[in-house]
C-alpha cells in the first residue's frame, strides 16, 4: 500500500483567486479554470509583480461561468495550449472557430467525456459529470441586494451585468486528477452542485479534496460536507472563498467552514495564499498534523 509521503514527487500549485489554479509537474503546466482578468478592486490583493502564466501544456475548464471560462479563448490562443472543457461548451467554441476558418487552433479544442484521460508530465486526468448547476432565488435576491446597497458606479453596473450574463446554467465536470508513479490525486471542483454523477461505487481514492466555497445557495455548506464525507481525503484544499467581484459578492468564512468540516467530517482544511506556491508537501503535512486525532464517527482510517 501507498505510503503517505508518496503523494509530494514535486508536484506543486499556486491560486490565483476564484478557482484559478496553475499545476506543475516535471516541467509540464496545466491551468485550471484560469482568470486572469480577476478585477483590481478584487480582495485579497493580488500580490505585486505576481507573474500572470506565460506558458500552458493545457487548460482544464469544469464549466462555462466568467469567472472560469471568460479568458479562456483568448488565453489558449495567447499560449498555443489545448483546451479540455465541458461539451456544450465545446461545441459552440468549436463551430465558432470553424467558421473563422482557424481550423487548427479548434483541433486544440477538446470535450471532456465519460472516456476522457488526459496525461500530460505524469499526471493523468479523468471528468466526472456533475448536475447542472442549481441557485435558490436566495441567492439571487441577495445579490440584487448588495449591488443596490453598494449604489453601483456605472463601471461597476457594467461588470454586474457582465456577470450576469456570463453565469449561464451549464453543464460542468469535476476532475480528478492523480499523480501516476503514486496513486496520489486531487479531486477539483470548480462549482458545487447538488450531486456528483457518474462515480464509481465505490468512489475513486482521494488525497486532497479541492472544493469551491460559493455559497450560491442555503444547501451550499451541508453539500460540501456531504461530499466530503463521501470521499473521504485526507484533506481539503478551499478556493473561491476571495471576494473576487466587491461588492456584488462577498468572502466566504472559512474559518467558520474548516470548524464544521473537522467537526462534522473530521478532516482538516487547507486555506491557500494569493499567488504563493505550495506543494502537496504542505497539504501532506495538514493532513499528517490532523492523523494524530481521534477519527470522527463514520470517518474512514487514514490509508498508509
């Protein structure tokens, strides 16, 4: 059996806000769900000559939202990298580069499947469906409520409706991503959804658990939690938690969210820093920290 230290083998991330994430390794890079077009008044800050990525084996996009898609056609052009990205998505990208006659930059352009593995550095990708996204008019009304408190500038309307109208109701993937001289991997989600399709039973061996904090609705949290209960990493990485679009949004409270997944679920949760890099070293060690307590009911042994 796999040993705990054997998921580090240098692989190494770095979060640029929202579910942004830059992968490296063996010389290989892949971005997921990149935004580099994160709005200046976006918080935290990004940090100062933060380098922005200049180079991409392949972008991986779990759905079509702004915040996870909208720089992704300019991007992959920029870089030269291929794009895997949901079918819907796919198909419309593609007919539109078709008829632009850029016919060999849409043979970049690639849908994610029930058959889909990708490997690129030594890393193998697989997607996993997940159910169209859901949103309580709760969320909606707050929304609509903030933006009327903040008494928008005209800038600040055009970036909400902006929003708006690239936040369709889409289909969307989750990936799981494991290192394969190890076994080691990382489940990513780019949005919460009410229910991940398609997993096997049982469900594939996680390491790290990468789970969005959107709260686009009241069930947000207790399905977070389900699902980690449902994998069972060894520990969480949280991303979109930044309050990436003041002040149509907000941040998350993930001090509040680690007390109620180690309470409830029993595994710990890793908060990462603008812009630094970090390891699965550094998320191997959150979890080896938290391998000394008591497991929490219903929670699996740690695999060693």
């Amino acid at each position: 059996m796999r040993r705990l230290a054997s998921i580090s083998e240098g692989v190494t991330l770095r979060w640029f806000g929202v579910s942004s994430f830059e992968l490296s390794h063996a010389g290989r890079v892949l971005l997921l769900d990149p935004f580099p077009s994160r709005p200046a008044a976006a918080r935290p800050e990004m940090p100062p000559g933060l380098r922005r990525p200049e180079h991409a084996d392949a972008i991986l996009v779990t759905h079509g939202h702004w915040d996870h898609y909208g720089d992704v056609p300019a991007l992959a052009e920029r870089l030269g990298a291929a794009v895997y990205l949901p079918a819907d998505l796919h198909a419309r990208q593609s007919l539109l580069l078709r008829l632009r006659g850029r016919n060999e930059e849409e043979a970049r352009w690639r849908p994610w499947s029930r058959s889909t593995r990708v490997e690129i550095g030594g890393l193998v990708v697989e997607s996993y469906a997940v159910h169209r996204e859901e949103r309580e008019r709760s969320w909606v009304r707050r929304l609509a409520e903030q933006g009327l408190r903040a008494r928008l500038t005209p800038g600040s309307l055009l970036e909400a409706v902006r929003v708006v109208a690239f936040h369709p109701w889409a289909d969307a993937v989750a990936l799981h991503v494991t290192h394969a001289a190890t076994g080691s991997s990382i489940f990513f989600l780019g949005g919460l959804t009410r229910q991940v399709r398609g997993l096997p039973d049982p469900p594939p061996a996680v390491d790290v658990l990468a789970l969005p904090l959107t709260q686009h609705s009241d069930w947000w949290l207790d399905d977070a939690v389900g699902l980690v209960l449902l994998l069972r990493p060894r520990v969480v990485l949280v991303h979109h938690h930044d309050d990436w679009l003041p002040p149509l949004t907000r941040p998350a409270d993930v001090e509040a969210f680690r007390r109620t997944v180690e309470e409830r679920a029993g595994v710990p949760v890793f908060e990462p820093q603008l812009g630094v890099p970090f390891s699965l070293d550094d998320l191997l060690a959150v979890a080896k920290r938290n391998s000394g307590r008591p497991d929490a009911p219903g929670r699996r042994a740690t695999r060693v």
